[in-house]
C-alpha cells in the first residue's frame, strides 16, 4: 500500500515517462525512422550531461569517481517506489543489477511503445556512465523489460544491467582521481540525503523538452520543431485527462494544490530557473504553447 505522498510522486514520475513517450513518438510519426536517432541522441546526451555534473562535484568534494560512488546516491532508471531491483555485484569497478519491476517500462508497455522504451533503457544509463567516467567506462544491457520480440520468443521480464570501470583503461592521474588503491589516506565516501524527487522529476521534465527539441532542431529543422510541438499538445490533452481522474480517485477538491502535488513541472516557466539554462532551441515557447496553454484550458485554469 503506497502513502498518499508516495502516490504523487508516482504520478510525477508517470508524467515524465508520458512527455518521453509523446514526443518521441511524434518525432518517429513526423520524421519516419530517421527520427530514431533524435530520439537516441537526446536521451544521451541528457545523460552524459547529467554524468558530468556528478563527477565535477565529486571531485570539488575530494570524492573518488568510481562504479561505487555514481550509484551510491541511487542514479539508477528511477527512484519510483514502485521499481523493484537487486545489485548482484557493487565494486568500484563492476555493477551488475536486475530490475524486476518498473513503472516506465509499464506505462510505455500499456501504450504499445516499446521501441520507445528500448530507446530510452538502451541510451541512458550508457550516456550516465560514459559521461560520468569520460568516456573509459562501459555498460551492456542484456534483458529489457520493454524488450518486444517478434520471432515467437518470451519477452524478457527483467532488466539486467552490467557497468564495468576499469583502472587499467585510465591514465595515471584519472585512475588516482577514480579507484582507492592508490590512495591509501583517502576515506570512504558516505553519500548524502537523496535529493528531493520532485525536484529531480522537474529538471528530468524540462531537460527531455530540451535535449528532443535540441536534437530534431539539429537533424531536422522546421519538421523536428513542429513533431515536438505535435508531441506537446498530445501530452497536454492526455495529462489533463489522467489528472481529472486522478482527482477524482483521491477525492481531491483543490486542484492548485493537487497540481503542485502531482505534476511535475511548473505551470509559470518564467518563475522556473530552470528555463533559464535549459530554454534554448525555442525549448521553452514549445512547452508553453503546445503543452501549458491547452493544459490549463482544459483545467480551466486560465
């Protein structure tokens, strides 16, 4: 039984896994299969972005950059509630996990996108490691759950994930940066309070607007705008569906309240400063026009 806070930050998190689904499958619908690497591009580089951002704090902070300590605050796909998992091995080298049950991969399942969802599984724990390792550092992914099989075969029913770091692929001064051994004074690292979920579903929000309108720019121009723009409107009316039934099922009477509980994003852009960093490539007009105008009229929130 989940908690009625657990229950809003589940909502969040399936917020987010639809704005992927929505705007991917309009850059796939919109600019056929070469949309594909758009779609791949900006879920890498989303990651390696994130990757780097923690491996520059860790060493402001004196703190080894290994296997070990990029998990040891979670980054693993999600930290739903409701996902599942086992590490079978954690060294400063190797982690190897199995994920047993996931919300996205449900959720994408349900809509019958599982390509989508192998895009996704299959770009982002690869772009966390690669950026968080520069690039020395590998993963292999060897069962999905969004895993679809068309030869009459069982569809996987778990994830399985293998990263591997090792010292011998460094140079001198990153291997003393990354692994213990060298380093005999050097003291564990405890990792810090996790940060606030909402917080990390919000900057995920506005970075996959982002990094998708970002990419179908680049590949496609005028056409990869306009699939992102088709992705956001599609969302619009499909979030404003699942929050009157949320609503509904929670017995919710103050809907700006139920909001700030369950949607992730904020419904003012120019309060967010998050736009600031993350608004460029017309990032931020999209999401406003496609996406928050039709949203707050169906909401009757305007």
């Amino acid at each position: 039984m989940n908690t009625i806070h657990e229950i809003g930050l589940q909502n969040q998190q399936d917020f987010w896994a639809m704005l992927y689904m929505y705007v991917g499958r309009s850059i796939l619908d919109v600019c056929g299969r070469r949309g594909e690497k758009a779609v791949r591009l900006a879920v890498r580089e989303m990651a390696r972005e994130k990757g780097k951002k923690l491996a520059s704090s860790y060493r402001e902070q004196g703190v080894k950059t290994n296997l070990e300590t990029l998990f040891a605050g979670g980054n693993h796909c999600s930290d739903d509630p409701r996902v599942r998992m086992e590490v079978l091995r954690q060294d400063e080298d190797i982690r190897i996990w199995e994920i047993y049950t996931c919300p996205m991969a449900s959720l994408w399942l349900d809509a019958g996108q599982a390509g989508l969802g192998n895009m996704y599984c299959e770009e982002n724990q690869h772009g966390l490691v690669e950026g968080f390792t520069g690039g020395v550092g590998q993963l292999n992914l060897t069962k999905k759950l969004t895993c679809h099989r068309t030869n009459g075969c069982r569809a996987d029913n778990y994830c399985r994930f293998s990263s591997y770091y090792r010292a011998a692929n460094c140079g001198g001064e990153q291997c003393k940066a990354s692994f213990t051994a060298p380093d005999e004074e050097y003291q564990p690292y405890v990792p810090e309070e996790p940060a606030n979920g909402r917080e990390t579903i919000r900057e995920k929000c506005v970075q996959t607007v982002y990094y998708m309108t970002k990419a179908a720019r680049d590949l496609f121009g005028e056409e990869g705008l306009c699939a992102v723009a088709l992705g956001l409107k599609a969302l619009a009316s499909s979030a404003a569906e699942l929050v009157l039934h949320n609503e509904d099922a929670t017995l919710s009477a103050d809907r700006p309240a139920f909001l700030a509980a369950n949607i992730p994003v904020s419904l003012d852009p120019a309060a967010d400063p998050l736009w600031e960093d993350y608004g460029g490539y017309g990032a931020r007009e999209l999401f406003e026009i496609n996406f928050l105008e039709p949203f707050k009229r169906a909401l009757d929130l305007q």
